[in-house]
C-alpha cells in the first residue's frame, strides 16, 4: 500500500495462479478502457494482425461506440467484462486497473502461454518476426518478460490526424531508459499460470520479481533499471502517450486512474510530455512491421 496525494492506496494484488488448461496456447492481450471509440479498432486490429489470440477486455464505463467499433474490428475475439467501480478496502482505493489485471490472470489464464496487459496507446510490435508468438518463441524458459516503454510525442499534430496512430506518430523520445521522471516505465508479458502478484509495471512470477529482456537474459525487479537491461531487438512496446494535442488535453481532463488532485495531475503529465518531446528521433519500427506481413 502507497500513500498517493493524500488517499491511501492499493496497488499490488496477490493471487493464486491459474491452473494451465489443456492445449494451452497462444497470447492473450488484456485491456481496460472507456471511451476509446476513436482509437480502439486500429489497436485491436494491429495486434490481431501480430497473432493476438484473444482480447480481454474490462469495460470501466465507456458511453461510447468502443465497445460496438472492437467487436466490429475483431469479431469475435474479445470477452468484455463490465468493470465501472471504485472499490475500497477500508479508507484505501483499490486500483482498478490492477484488480483487472488480476481477475483476467486468475480467471482466464490457465487457456493461454502467454498473457499481456496494455492500454489503447500501447502497441506490441514484432521488430523482426511475422507474429508475437514467432517472436516470443525463443523465451519459452522464461516466465516474465518486462518491455520499456518507447515513448511517442504529439508528432506536430494539433488534432487528431486521418490515418490512425501508427501511420501519423513516427517520432519519439530517443532514450527508454531515461532517468526523467515518467519516462522510463515497463509493460510484462507473462505466463500467467505462474503469476502470483500484479502492480501495473511490475509482475512477480512465483513469488519472484525477476524478469528477462526480449533476449531472454534475466534481471531482478531492480535490475532491470539499469541499462544493461534495455532491448528491443524481438518486441518493441511503442507508448502513443500523448497522441495529439487535443487528445491530449482530453487526457487531462478525464484524470488519472486514481483520484489524484487536478493540478497534481496537470503538472505531472505535462512534465512527462516535455521530456518526451526533446531530442525525438524517427522511430518506423510499427508501420514497417504492418509493410513486412502486407498489412
């Protein structure tokens, strides 16, 4: 439990792992989302299109179409679970996000090799490979698997761009191990029948915080902090964190996960934003990939 403005909150959920299924296979995405009707088709094709079995989806209230353009994207292949709540254990919140990927883990796991938990501004790109599974295949020892961030700015647009995110947002903060604050962040994926813990960027496998890069080389929970650690050389995670400057002020404007004060808020993301827009350099590595498969 952290202190987090001045509310307390629940941030790590423990768990029982799920027992693996038969014939178990595959990756499964997991996402929690509202209001995403812009951007929620082109995430979920994109990652259909990189091998993605199944997408479990937590419904945190969307008054949209996000719900109606993902089934229209990729028919069939997302479960969408309700999850509109704020739930307390005593006077402390219990991170939503966190108790999502929680449920997810125990309750849909045991069907998959591997799971993965993302937002609708974060994509898995295969950098060599046709699929995430052909690129995961090399990590079959490991069981935790910890992705930098990369992180793309506003790319010069105002308003959102025709085109969607991966064709339009080609610039990026050129270092993913930067100390700035915020910048440097990790998304994991898992073999969820081992998970026994879950923060939002940090996963512990049984009972342990370690994790591999995308070479398989293995770290601490700490280790991986350190620049030895950094890879991209089989799966980048690209973080469209700002996408345009008008989505960005509506990013704002919708909060944090948690209750956190406004201008707490506004001066902390603005920060990040900052940090990411200075020195960009062209990174193409997710268009490419859609060019490599014929996408």
């Amino acid at each position: 439990m952290r202190l987090f403005g001045r509310k307390r909150h629940i941030t790590r959920i423990g768990l029982a792992p799920p027992a693996p299924r038969p014939g178990r296979g595959g990756i499964a995405i997991v996402l929690i989302v509202r209001n995403e009707e812009r951007h929620i088709a082109e995430w979920a094709r994109f990652h259909a299109a990189a091998g993605a079995a199944r997408f479990i989806v937590y419904d945190n209230g969307c008054t949209d179409g996000t719900l109606a353009a993902l089934e229209a994207a990729v028919p069939g292949l997302a479960t969408v679970i309700p999850w509109d709540q704020k739930l307390t254990a005593g006077d402390a919140e219990i991170h939503n996000q966190v108790l999502a990927y929680a449920h997810a883990t125990r309750n849909f796991g045991g069907a998959f090799r591997w799971m993965s938990y993302l937002d609708v501004d974060e994509f898995l790109v295969p950098k060599r490979a046709a699929s995430l599974p052909e690129a995961l295949a090399h990590l079959e020892g490991c069981r935790n698997i910890s992705l930098p961030w990369h992180m793309f700015g506003r790319n010069g647009h105002m308003q959102p761009p025709e085109g969607g995110v991966v064709q339009n947002y080609t610039r990026r903060n050129p270092d993913p191990m930067s100390s700035a604050r915020g910048l440097r962040n990790f998304k994991m994926i898992v073999d969820p029948c081992h998970v026994t813990a879950l923060r939002v960027h940090t996963v512990w496998t049984d009972g342990s915080d370690a994790t591999c890069n995308d070479r398989g080389e293995r770290f601490s929970a700490t280790g991986r902090e350190t620049r030895a650690f950094y890879s991209a050389d089989h799966i980048q995670l690209n973080h469209y964190y700002t996408r345009s400057d008008a989505e960005l002020r509506a990013k704002i404007a919708r909060g944090p996960n948690l209750t956190t004060p406004d201008a707490d808020h506004l001066r902390r993301v603005m920060r990040k934003v900052a940090h990411i827009e200075a020195g960009e350099i062209e990174d193409r590595s997710a268009p490419e990939f859609l060019a490599r498969i014929g996408q």
